[in-house]
C-alpha cells in the first residue's frame, strides 16, 4: 500500500531532475558568453580606432616608424580578437556537448516512463473490474485496513495522471533542447566564418607589415638620426624634471630651516598636512587614475624596448606614448597644481603638474591652456596635442613619484 506514495514521490523527483538538467546549464554559460562578447566588442573598438589613427598617419605617402607602430598594434588587437573567438568557440562546443548529454538523457527518460506508464494501463485493465475493486477493499481485516486500501486506489489514479503529465513536460523539454542544439551549432557555423575572416585579415596586416619593415629597413641612417635626438632630448625632459624635482626638495629645506623642524625621509618635499592628504589620495588611485587623453592607444610602452626595425638597437621610455587623433586634448589625470611649463626640442610644450610628491608630466602639446601655479582638477584639459608632418599625434606621458619614474601604465585605468 506503500506503493503509490512511492510512485508519486518518484514522479516529483524525476519532475524536479528533469527542470535542473533544463535550467543549469545555460544559466552557468550565460555569464561567460556574456564576458566573451564583451571582450570581443571592446578588442574590434580598439581595432576600429586604430584603423582611424593608420588612415591619418597614411595621407603622407612615405613609410613612417608610426605607420608600423601603429600596424603592430592593430595585430596585436586582431591575434587577440581571434583567441577570444577561439575561446567562444570552446565554450559552444561544450553546450554543444552538455546539450547532447541532456537529450539522451531526456530520451532516456521519456522511455523509460513510457514503459512504465504502458505496465500501469495493462495492470489497470488487468484490474478494472469495479466489482474485485470492492472485494478487495471489503474483505480488510479491519476499518483502517479498508481505508488504507481505497486510499492506495486513489492515489493510484492520481498517480497514473501525474505520469501523464512528467511525460508530456519532458517531451516538451526535450523539443527545446533539440531547438537549442540546433541554435548551438548555427551559432558555432557563425563563428567559426568569423574567425576565418579576422584569419585572413591578420594575414593580410602581416604581409603589410613586413612591407612596411622592407622599406623603413632601407632608411637606416635617418632611423638612427631620429634616435639619437630622441634620445637627447628624453635626457633633457628627464634633467629638467630632476632639477624641478631638486629645487623642490631645497625649498622644502630652506622652509624646515626656518621653522626649526626637519622633512622626514618620507617627505623630502616637506609636504603641508592638505599636501601629504592630496598624495595619498592619489596613490590610493593606483591602477584606476584616468587616461590623460579621453581617447587614444598605447603606441609605446614604459622601460626598454627592442627597436621595431633596426635589429641589435635598443629604445628607452621613461613614461608611456598614446597616438590619438588629431585635435584630442590632454588632461590632468588627477587633482594638482601646476608646478611648471616650458618647452623642449621633440617634445614642443610640456606641462608638468604637482600631486603632493607625485608629478604627472604631460608632452609634446603645441598650446596649453594652463600656467604655473595654477590648480587643475581631475580631467580638466591642459592643451592640444601636437600633430607632425606625417599626421601622427602622439601624447609623451610620464609620472614620477618623488626622484623615482613610475611605469604610468600601472596607474592608469586599462580602459577609458
């Protein structure tokens, strides 16, 4: 008599079993597609932007150095577009492969409940004499034994309805799934096209790239002219910062002097209390302080690099390069005062600001809107960025924390 709440209990279990298989997995893959396809809108912006910066730089018909600069950017962003396809493309072939299992899963029990269900309507007829139903029920032992009986009939029937309805549900889910194996695979055919086009197109870039070195490879002299005054006058911003950074520290000596008190080593710049705060306001930013350009893409990097061309030479960047279009403005990535202004050969205007002992420094600008002394907030604009002859506009960020350079990439958001 125990056997129909057994039967009942057994079709809410195979119930519920049958809503996990449904639900899970899509709602535990929804969140990766939806982080792969933000990383892959994000890398083709990137690869759109650079496209715009190539297409200003090209309306000179020489081959420049930021042409290929700029070129190997632009395949950086397409290998690694390519590998976020890639990895889409993994994760469909796993649903693919999830939703597979499910089916047969599904198959598997819509057997066996069929079988099930066919025993239940043979035993029925078997037994569907309303007159054995009643002896059954009135030859019990006792009142209790009766009732248990008529129970076990109702909950029979309840349970042969219930049967119905698990198979009809999961048939249903079963159609679904089929419906979204389908719609895996045309999803997959898509991407896969996807891929083989950005395949072609990083083809395409490289032999434009390996165009571009040929050429530049015949300019060498001019190359090697070009970094030697590079180099000079990085030596000149780098001295006129140190003297900068010299002429503080004295004042803040002379000051100490005066008042008979002594800067700490950790504040050589014998910082005032709303200065130490506006230091540390900015080191607590690290990492999410704003691009110095509302626009714009890392074209040179921080430290030493090998020379894109010239094999065996070396280039050094105290701060970091953005290419940008042309007319973008430069802005003060934090709060600050405006410690100095001047100008330098390669580097045009140069606007250097103070954040307590932290210096960001902002070059190559062909107007500034701001003067020493003057207080700037957080993406307020400083000037206009030069464009040369060849179209390239480029923005020569550095920071320093005290006498020390800092890789600005570090502090800065990696994205806008």
């Amino acid at each position: 008599m125990n056997k129909g709440l057994n039967y009942s209990l057994n079709t809410k279990l195979l119930f519920i079993g049958i809503l996990i298989l449904f639900l899970l997995p899509d709602t535990f893959g929804q969140d990766k597609k939806s982080q792969l396809q933000a990383r892959k809108a994000k890398i083709e912006e990137e690869i759109n932007y650079t496209n715009k910066l190539l297409a200003e730089t090209k309306k000179t018909k020489q081959a420049s150095l930021n042409q290929l600069v700029l070129l190997n950017k632009k395949i950086s962003h397409r290998e690694e577009l390519i590998n976020a396809i890639s990895s889409e493309i993994n994760q469909i072939d796993s649903k693919i492969l999830q939703t597979n299992d499910t089916i047969e899963e599904l198959t598997d029990n819509i057997k066996r409940l069929k079988e099930e269900y066919a025993r239940m309507i043979y035993y029925a007829q078997k037994n569907k004499s309303s007159y054995s139903r009643l002896m059954f029920i009135f030859s019990s032992e006792s009142f209790n034994q009766a009732y248990q009986r008529l129970k076990y009939f109702q909950q029979y029937s309840s349970y042969r309805k219930n049967q119905v309805r698990v198979i009809i549900e999961t048939q249903k889910v079963l159609a679904e799934k089929v419906a979204l194996l389908q719609s895996q695979k045309k999803e997959k055919v898509t991407l896969k096209s996807a891929e083989e086009q950005e395949r072609k197109k990083l083809s395409q870039e490289k032999q434009e790239q390996d165009k571009a070195v040929k050429n530049l490879s015949h300019k060498e002299k001019e190359l090697l002219k070009k970094i030697r005054e590079s180099e000079k006058a990085a030596r000149q911003l780098q001295k006129a910062i140190e003297d900068l950074i010299a002429e503080e520290i004295r004042k803040a000596r002379e000051t100490a002097k005066k008042t008979g008190t002594k800067p700490t080593p950790e504040n050589t710049f014998g910082l005032t209390p709303s200065e130490m705060k506006l230091s540390n306001s900015f080191a607590g930013n690290k990492g999410i302080l704003p691009w110095p350009t509302e626009r714009g893409v890392i074209s040179e990097t921080f430290g030493e690099h090998a020379h894109p061309v010239l094999k065996g030479i070396k280039t050094k960047n105290n701060g970091i390069d953005i290419s940008t279009t042309q007319g973008a403005i430069a802005r003060a990535v934090f709060e600050g005062v405006v410690t100095s202004t001047m100008t330098l050969p390669n580097y045009n205007n140069v606007v250097i600001i103070r954040h307590g002992e932290f210096l960001t420094v902002y070059s190559n600008l062909k107007q500034i809107y701001v003067k020493k002394g003057d207080k700037v907030t957080t993406k307020q604009k400083i000037g206009v960025i030069e464009t040369d002859e060849s179209g390239k506009t480029k923005l020569h960020f550095e920071l320093w924390k005290g006498k020390v350079l800092q890789n600005p990439q570090s502090w800065i958001a990696k994205s806008r």
